[in-house]
C-alpha cells in the first residue's frame, strides 16, 4: 500500500511562493519559507520535501496562477498529487 506521508501548500503570489508542510496524523503544518515563483525553485523544494509517492500538493488558483508550479511537478511526475482550489 502507499500511504501519504507529508501535505505541501503552495500560497502563490506573482513573485514568491510560500510553503507548509504537514506530516501524516494530527500534528500542526509548518511553515517552511517562500520560494521565488520559478520552475528550478519548486523542482528543488519537491526534491528536499521527499519521495513524489509520500507527497500530495495543494496550491489556490488565482490570479497569480501557478504554472511554474505544475510544470515542476509535472515533470517530477506528481500531477497526479496536484490539487488545485479557488480562492473565495
């Protein structure tokens, strides 16, 4: 079986992107830090937060959009970990 081991959100502005991350079970996310809004950024952050099949992404589609984000994680080959929500 594959089990989820670490949640990554992905709150996306046009020059930076902040990231937390949350672990299997009960315990609070953490804020990593921001990032610069860059393909090479995210592929490196994806790299450090471990094993694509232990790792499910979430970000807010907005008028920042995301696409370094998925072209990232699409060549990293966790689109299927990819979650996209509207912000309200």
């Amino acid at each position: 079986m594959n089990y989820t081991t670490k949640y990554a959100g992905l709150d996306v502005s046009k020059e930076t992107i902040a990231v937390a991350v949350a672990e299997s079970g009960r315990d609070a996310a953490r804020y990593v830090g921001a990032i610069k809004h860059e393909a090479g950024a995210i592929r490196k952050l994806l790299k450090q937060l471990g094993k694509k099949e232990d790792l499910e992404v979430c970000y807010e589609a907005g008028p920042a959009g995301c696409v370094a984000a998925l072209g990232a994680a699409t060549g990293r080959g966790t689109e299927r970990s990819l979650r996209a929500e509207r912000g309200r």
